[in-house]
C-alpha cells in the first residue's frame, strides 16, 4: 500500500526490495496492521483526491455534448441527472419541453436550428442526425420509444460511428415493438411469463378462446405499439372475444392490432424494473411501482401514470436478485442472436404467487418510473451510460442511495386522459421548487413570449419528494403540488389541475413482513400464521430458517406457498457469527422486518442481536426473571421443585445477555399440586401462539383500544349531543324522538291507528353514489334529506303516513361537525315527511372506509288502514297525473358523475345548464324532493287508485309496478325536459328510451286517479302547495305483452 504524503510503502523505501518488506513484516508484527490500516486510508485519500481533481480541473479537456431525444418528465430527470456529470459540458434536449429550456443549470438547453434561435421540434431520424453532426455531439441518449423502433440508433452508427448511442437498436427495440415476439423469446429462453398464444387470425384467436376454461381470465394485447393502451383486460369468455375483434377486426389500435396476444391473466403486485445493459450483462436499478389508473383507488381510464415510488417493498432484495438475473439472461440470450441490448431494459414484472413472472420488456426508461429511480443514482449516470455503450458495464460500481425513498406525484390537466385544454398559466412552480427534498420536472409544458410556463400536454409535471422513508418523500412531494395551480384563464380562482391523493397508499400501509427461525416443530408459530392469514394480524410470514434440516416447522414455511423462502442452513464448519451471518443474509434477501425464535436451540451471536435490535423476538417457557437461561422441560421440571403456583411464557426482545432482553408480553396458567413436567409444559405451550400474536400486534401498532384502531367513543357521544335538539325537532303524535335509550318507541293508538285493522308498511333505501358528490364537495347538509325522500315517498306508494324513521352512518373516521351536518338535514327531512326520527346507528369502521368516506342506509316505517292499501282498483280510463322532480333526485348518479367527468368539469365548476344554480355540485345536490304532505290529502279524501315514485328504472320501469297486467299506461304529455336532463341528454347521446329508464326525466311522482275525480285531485294537490301539475295520460287496455308504458310523445 502505497503511502502518498511520504513516497513510502508502509514506511519503507519506493526502492526497497521483496526481502526488505519480509523483514520488515517480521520485526514490527505487533503494528504492521495498525499501520497497514492508515497507509491504506492515506493512500485511498490520496487517489480520491487526484481523480477528483483531474475531473475538476479547467484545463481538463473533458467536456461532452449529449443530444438527448425527448419532451417529457422521463427527459427533464434525464437532463438534469446528466447535467450533474462533471465530464459533460452540454445537453441538448431534441425537442425538450419547459423544464428544460428553464432549468437552472446552463448545461441544460433545448434544441435550435442552425440559426440558433428557431426550435427544432422534431425527432425524427433526420433531424436527429443533422443535430448531432452540427454540434458535434458524444453521445446521443434516446428518451421514448418510437425513435428507437424507428431505427435512429442504426442511422446513427452508420452516419456517426464516433458518436456513442444509448439506447438499442432496431432489432433491440423488437422486445417491446412486438409483444408477439417478445413472448416467444421468453418462452424460448425459459424466462418466467404467463401462458399465451399469438394470433394473425380473429377467428383463430377466438376459437382458441372457446376451448379455454371459460373461468380462466385472459389478458388479450396488440402486438405492436398502442401508446401504452392496447392492453385490454376482459373479466369474462364474452368479453375477451370482443377484445379480440376490437382489437384486430375493429383495428381500434390500428397495425398494431394486425398480431394479437391473448395471455393468461395473472395476480399479484406489478413492479417496474428498470435495469442498465451493455451488450453483455445487466445492472438492476431499485424497482419501482407506477399508478396508471387516472383516479384515487385505483378507478378510472388507464394513464401513461398518475404517480410512482421507489424503491418498491414489495421487491425483495431476494426477488431483486432473481430479476436482475432474468435481465441478464435476456442480455446474453439478445446477443447469441446476434442483436447485443445496449440501453436500458424496463421489465414489468408481476410478483405472482409462484414467483416474479415478465409482464412485458419496454426498450427505455420508463415514465414517470424514471422520476423516483434517478433522484437515488449515486454514481454518474453518464459514466454509466458511457460504459454501456463500449460494452464495459461490468467497470463500473453502480450504486444507488440507502435508505432513502422517493415519490412522485403526477400532476394533469383536468379531463386527462380523454379531452383536456391547453394553455392554462401554471402558477407556484416557484414555490414548489423551494420546498426540502423536491424537484419539480415538466413534461407537457412549454414556455410563451413572455416566458410565462403554460401547460402544453395532459400530464403536466411530476413533482417529486425524497425522504429517509417513503413517508416523508410522499410528504415533501404532496407540500410542493398544493403550492401549484393550472390557472383556468376565464376563472383565476379557477384551478384545472387534477392529481391522485393516494400514491404509495399500499405501500405505506404494507404488512409487517415476518421471518422465522427455528429448530423443531413450531408449534407456536401455528396460530400465528392463521391470525396473518385470517387479516387479525397486519402482518406476513415472509422466510421461515432452520439450523436442522428435518425440522418440522420447514414444512409449516413450504405450506405457505412457494414465495415464502423455507431454507435449511447448515453450521457445518461454521463459527456461531459466520452461522449467524448466513441466517441474517436470508432473512435480509427475504426482506425481513421482524423475526421470531420459535423453538431455536441456538444461542444467537452479539452480531446478530445488534443487527436484529428491538427486531427479534423468543418466547420462553417461564415468567422471565425466573429460571431465565433454562430450556424446555427443564424450565417445567423447576417450577414444580420450587412449588410455584404460576408460571407461563415470556416474550422478550433477544439481546446478547440469554433470556435478559425487556419483556413485551407474559402469559400465566396456574400450577396444580398435581402438575408433572409433561401436563405444564402443554398448558404453557398453548399460550405462546397468542402470546406471539399479541407481541406481533404491538409491533404492528394494531388494535389494543377503541381508540389504536381509529374509533373515537367521545366523538360519538359528542354526536349524539350535538344532533339530539335537531332529533328533539321531528316530535309527533306517537313518539318524543329522544335519543340516547336502546331503541326507538312508537304508539300507534296515539297517531290515531288502531292495531286490529292497521297493517304497517317499512321501506328502506340509501343515497347511492350521489354521497360522492357531496364529499368531493364537502356539501353534507342536503343528503339527510335525500335518504329520507328515498324511504318515505316508497311508503306513501302504498298509500301509507310515514310514522317514524331510523338512520345509519357508517364512516373511517368520524368527522363530528360532518356527520351533524348529515343528520341534521335528516331530520329536516323527516320534518317535511311529518315522521319521528326516533334512533339511528352511526358506525366508525377503519377497516371498512377510508378516512372522509362514509354511507348512509335509511330505515321508515308507516301505518296504513287495512282497506286502504295502494294501488286498488286501478283500471282502463284512469288519468294519470304527474308532479315534477325537483332535480336528478337520488338515482343514475354513477352515470351523472361520469358524464361530468366527460364534459372536463368539476363540481366546483360553473352549472352549464343553470347560470343560477352556482355550482355543478350546487346543482346536483339539489335534495329529492318528498311528496308526503302532498299526497296524504289525496289519500284521505280516496281520490287516489295509486302511486308510483319514479327513482331507479325511470318512468318506463317504475310506472308497471302500480299498474296490473292488463292495463298499460299512454303517455300523451310529458313535459317539456328540464335543463338538467337536456344536457345530459346532449352530452350523454342517449335516446329518449334510455332517458326514461335512466332518470326521472322531470317527473318524481306519478298519481293514478279515477276520471271523475281529476279536478278533485288537482284542487287538494294546489292546497298543498303543489302549482305544477302535469296531465301525463291515461290507462288503456294491454294487448298481449305489450310493453305497459307507451310514450306518444318525444321529449323535449
């Protein structure tokens, strides 16, 4: 070791001989390591130094100009990654986006013609090459894919083969332009992917379809490319024979459909697997995992990606290595054919129960994948991609940042991924930039005249977080997107940014994975397996390690299945810290994050205690102090010669001092006098499985109290205080609507009924998915009311008084002043319907909902006379007589939202069909409306044959369920529709038949009425408030199976 202060090696001569170093070695033997130690730091110091220097150094002539072909987020991490290379002077991004024409550093530039001014905005092949002859560029870095089909690496190795050129060529770039011939390579080279066949033929592909198992799902891909959406996944044999026609006889992706692809559908997480390849071998990057769904929860149209994270958990260092190797086989497997992969091959992966299976191979950096994976890059990327390209990966230690995580969160254009506008002013980039940890990388933007930064695409920026753990990166990444707006240029308050809220979500509430060591049965482990298995525990049993290869709890880890690693390690040869290294290597490459001793007949190494700190647990078959460093029967022989009337089990942390780490849990059984060895040893026995799972719970933070597991009990007696003057409000003959007992009472003699001739009526019904509306809004006040229309117009159908009416919230976490807010428009509700609301349920569920999710289910209960029930004597030449609706009410709300997401609106947006009505979450918020009061003169007078509450199933559907068989309902006088159902006609394109058994179409209630008696009706419906009256039509006789409502009209 060379000492470079001195000119020394370890003190001795530059020209001092073999012999004198022997000699040397032999008279100092008691320093020669002490000293060996700082002459080797000293001369590493010293070579650091000068490299560092010589890289540095203004004289150095190293200064490369890199081409780099792209426009989005992917291009922007690129440029800026390579910007920080001390061996590159410029890049040039072709077209580059305006991040990149913005960035801080002067390396950064976008690409000009040659007059230096005008943009050059294509990448095509030509382009590409006159660029790099004119700036005279070293490498040349190919962001998307479509270059890279095109062959620009080949024109480029013909017409410049000085230049290096990071990316495949042609015949690389096959792996993802053909998903066909993609599968044959993995099939032919026994690389892990899910069953397939490819097809030129529709008709083939469907008969292969129709001889599968029709339970089997399949998966059916366009061969070629689709920009990222020819994957179709059909859930049924119909489903996947229409996806194949969509695909090759519809050509809905064009000649990318021309080959088809129908694979068996597989399970289990997806990762992104982006590895570094020269030719010759492969380098893993930290996996990574994409949300592709355009909306929070996974819903929605697929994206080109809503946000990603790495490094993933749920890639092992295990199944990190097994990929790795799946890359470098497809490395070497490339070359054999005589097409070597230089670039960078993107693995999709899934992690199947079986193991990791190829998804598909992209021939670039994925995005926004690339966002988390380069902001962890330690070494140069451009020394990387330099060794790549001259086939020397192997020189070059890749190495990425420990523990530290990065997120990234994707923010579009709202309407993203179908129509979106362009152009909106992007304000607080500033601000975002500013905060800790976060870099802020464009994609669709581009910079105006006036240097103002303007959205150009539907993915807009990638704003990415980092942090010592995925939490605090999602953190940092979620502070800098609330600083930005897309500013909506009618509206400044406006904003027309859309991001998910839920990246990373999973991942941060992974389960705790669980490793096992063990030397015999493991008994224990048993009922900790079935509270993993059963969800009790958040938690998964993730390696299961024995010293003795015959040991029966092998078996238990191979029963969980085959992705759980079950290793024999043998100690032959072996020190106790070697052992112990081999087994925490295992564990680690499992991913490990907590490890039981169950039955190990090992004493564990100081190594391994700290390495495993506050991380490992044992059980031991006493009250710990006592009989501590004893083992198994021994342990029950003792408690019995020292007469104790306790004894138990121990969970205790492992630390080096036997059995003396603190205690996490104890258990006791009592002693009898009786007690032998064998009969204490079963009873302490069958208290370590739950001593184990309480130990586990406690490190998973899970259910100890009300309160650990998210549910407030003062919360909801705080509730129940603050809704009780509301409840207090619905009082009415038959009950005092106090809260508080155990359930609600009603008298009936006091609300005027009689039991021997009443019959009672119940109904119940919810809100539907119009509660979306109102908590995307945060608007709760008129949904109490909705819930209660639903139940009490049914009741009065049947020509019933609603008497009194029960409610049910169900929510993740209580929001007190939400929940009154709901209730409170419930009992304004049963104040309109003149019925008691006498009890309810509120229901704080964690593990049901989401924290500011929650649902409603309504419960009422009316009175009717026997003689009295509707519909009767309902018969040809009725009138039937329509009340308007006083909106959408309650019904096609999964349908309203979805064209609203259509039309690129948001509820906070201007109502397009009411200038009035604010909002469009004022809107369609609009309560239901409640017919009681205006009907029960009706039904007391007896001027009504019946009643039909038009909800789900419109008109068409709800109309025949008052009406018997041989009448059928002619509609001559629908009105006109109102301005909600118009646009929504418009923007939907349904027909008049769908309208009306989609929605109410302006008609909430529909009175049937004896023809002498129409004036009579219209008179008590005007002294109840009722000004709008609509003559619908009249009943006439059916003829065969007619359909029982006939529309003379159109709507209008």
């Amino acid at each position: 070791t060379f000492d470079s202060n001195t000119g020394l090696f370890l003190g001795i001569p530059a020209d001092a001989t073999e012999a004198d170093l022997v000699n040397y070695v032999h008279s100092n033997n008691a320093s020669f390591t002490a000293q060996l130690i700082g002459a080797t730091l000293q001369a590493l110091s010293a070579l650091d130094a000068m490299a560092t220097s010589q890289l540095v150094d203004p004289t150095c002539q190293i200064s490369d100009t890199i081409v780099l072909i792209g426009s989005g987020g992917r291009e922007h991490a690129l440029a800026v990654a390579l910007s920080q290379s001390p061996l590159v002077g410029k890049v040039i991004c072709l077209p580059g986006n305006g991040g990149t024409q913005t960035e801080g550093s002067t390396k950064i530039i976008n690409a000009t013609c040659a007059d230096g001014v005008t943009a050059l905005t294509k990448q095509d092949n030509a382009t590409v090459l006159e660029l790099v002859k004119r700036v005279q560029a070293d490498m040349v870095v190919v962001g998307p894919e479509q270059p890279l089909v095109d062959g620009v690496v080949d024109e480029l190795a013909k017409e410049c083969p000085g230049v290096k050129v990071f990316g495949p060529s042609m015949a690389g770039a096959e792996l993802e332009a053909s998903k066909a011939f993609t599968k044959d390579f993995l099939q032919q080279h026994n690389i892990p992917t899910a069953k397939y066949r490819n097809f030129t033929s529709a008709t083939e592909a469907i008969t292969y379809v129709k001889s599968l198992d029709p339970n089997d799902r399949q998966v059916v891909k366009a061969s070629g490319l689709a920009a990222g959406k020819g994957v179709l996944l059909p859930t049924s044999q119909k489903e996947t024979i229409d996806a194949i026609n969509e695909i090759m006889s519809d050509k809905a992706f064009g000649a990318a459909g021309d080959t088809c692809v129908v694979e068996s559908f597989m399970t289990g997480p997806e990762a992104s697997c982006l590895a570094f390849c020269d030719g010759y071998t492969a380098k893993l990057m930290p996996a990574a995992q994409d949300h592709k769904r355009a909306l929070d929860g996974d819903e929605g149209l697929n994206t080109g990606g809503m946000g990603a994270y790495a490094p993933a958990p749920c890639v092992t260092p295990e199944l990190q290595l097994e990929i790795e190797a799946m890359c470098i086989k497809t490395v070497e497997k490339m070359r054999e054919r005589g097409t070597p992969y230089v670039g960078v091959l993107y693995a999709g992966m899934m992690l199947t129960p079986n193991g990791p299976s190829v998804l598909e191979f992209n021939c670039r950096f994925g995005d926004p994948e690339t966002q988390v994976v380069l902001p962890l890059l330690e070494t140069d990327l451009y020394e990387i991609m330099t060794a790549c390209c001259k086939g020397k990966l192997d020189t070059v230690d890749v190495r990425f940042k420990e523990n530290v995580s990065a997120a990234t969160v994707v923010c579009a254009a709202k309407g993203y991924p179908e129509k979106y506008p362009k152009g909106m002013e992007i304000v607080g980039l500033d601000n975002a930039g500013s905060v800790e940890n976060v870099k802020v990388y464009h994609a669709g933007t581009k910079v105006d005249e006036e240097q103002i930064t303007r959205c150009s695409g539907g993915r807009v920026l990638a704003v990415t977080g980092m942090g010592s753990n995925l939490t605090e990166a999602l953190a940092a990444s979620y502070k800098a997107v609330k600083q930005i707006s897309f500013q909506d240029p009618s509206d400044s308050a406006n904003s027309l940014m859309h991001y998910r809220t839920d990246i990373a979500k999973g991942a941060i509430r992974k389960k705790l994975r669980i490793g096992v060591l063990g030397s015999t049965r493991g008994t224990a482990l048993l009922p900790v397996m079935e509270a993993c298995a059963n969800g009790s525990l958040h938690a998964e049993i993730v390696a299961v390690v024995s010293n003795r290869s015959s040991a029966p709890i092998l078996d238990k880890g191979k029963s969980l299945g085959p992705t759980v690693t079950t290793k024999f390690v043998s100690s032959k040869g072996l020190t106790r810290e070697q052992f112990d290294a081999e087994c925490t290597s295992v564990l680690a490459g499992a991913g490990v994050e907590y490890v039981l001793l169950v039955g190990y007949m090992r004493i564990l190494s100081k190594e391994f205690t700290e390495y495993w700190a506050g991380r490992c647990i044992n059980v031991h078959p006493s009250l710990l102090p006592k009989h501590a460093g004893g083992m198994d029967m021994a342990v029950h022989q003792a408690v019995i010669d020292a007469k104790e009337t306790e004894s138990g089990c121990t969970i205790h942390e492992v630390t080096e001092e036997v059995d003396g780490g603190p205690i996490v849990v104890q258990k006791v059984v009592k002693v009898d006098p009786t007690e032998t060895a064998e009969s204490l040893k079963a009873k302490v026995q069958a208290l370590e499985g739950p001593a184990f799972i309480e130990a586990i719970q406690k490190k998973c933070k899970t259910s100890v109290s009300y309160a650990d597991a998210g549910v407030s009990i003062d919360a909801g007696n705080s509730l129940v205080e603050l809704i009780k003057p509301a409840c207090k409000a619905t009082r009415r003959p038959g009950c005092d609507a106090d809260l508080g007992g155990f359930g609600g009472l009603f008298d009936l003699a006091a609300a005027g009924y009689k039991s021997e001739d009443t019959i009672i009526i119940g109904a119940t019904d919810g809100v539907g998915t119009k509660l979306r509306v109102a908590h995307m809004t945060k608007k709760h006040e008129s949904v109490g009311i909705d819930l209660v229309a639903m139940c009490v117009n049914d009741l009065i159908v049947a020509g019933g008084e609603p008497l009194f009416f029960l409610d049910y919230f169900a929510t993740g976490k209580l929001d007190i002043e939400e929940a009154a807010a709901v209730v409170k428009g419930i009992a304004e509700g049963c104040k309109q319907a003149g019925c008691g609301l006498i009890g309810g349920e509120t229901a704080e569920m964690p593990s049901m909902y989401a924290p500011g999710d929650y649902d409603l289910a309504g419960f009422s209960v009316g009175a009717v006379h026997k003689d009295k029930v509707l519909p009767q004597n309902v018969a040809v030449g009725d009138v039937l007589l329509g009340l308007p609706s006083s909106g959408v009410h309650s019904n096609g709300f999964s349908l309203v939202r979805k064209l609203v997401e259509k039309a690129n609106l948001d509820y906070e947006s201007a109502c397009p069909w009411d200038k009035s009505a604010g909002t469009v979450g004022d809107s369609l918020l609009t309560p239901t409306k409640i017919y009681v009061k205006c009907c029960l003169p009706l039904l007391k007078q007896e001027v009504l044959t019946g009643l039909s509450h038009i909800t789900g199933g419109g008109l068409l559907e709800n109309l025949p369920r008052s009406l018997p068989s041989s009448v059928k309902a002619e509609i001559t006088g629908h009105p006109p529709l109102p301005n909600v159902f118009g646009w929504m006609k418009q923007t939907s394109g349904l027909d008049d038949y769908e309208m009306l058994r989609t929605f109410n179409c302006g008609i909430g209630m529909v009175l049937i009425v004896k023809k002498d008696v129409v004036d009579e009706a219209k008179a008590l419906l005007r002294e109840a408030g009722e000004d709008v009256i609509y003559d619908l039509g009249v009943l006439v006789e059916r003829m065969g199976g007619e359909e029982q409502v006939e529309m003379k009209c159109a709507l209008a």
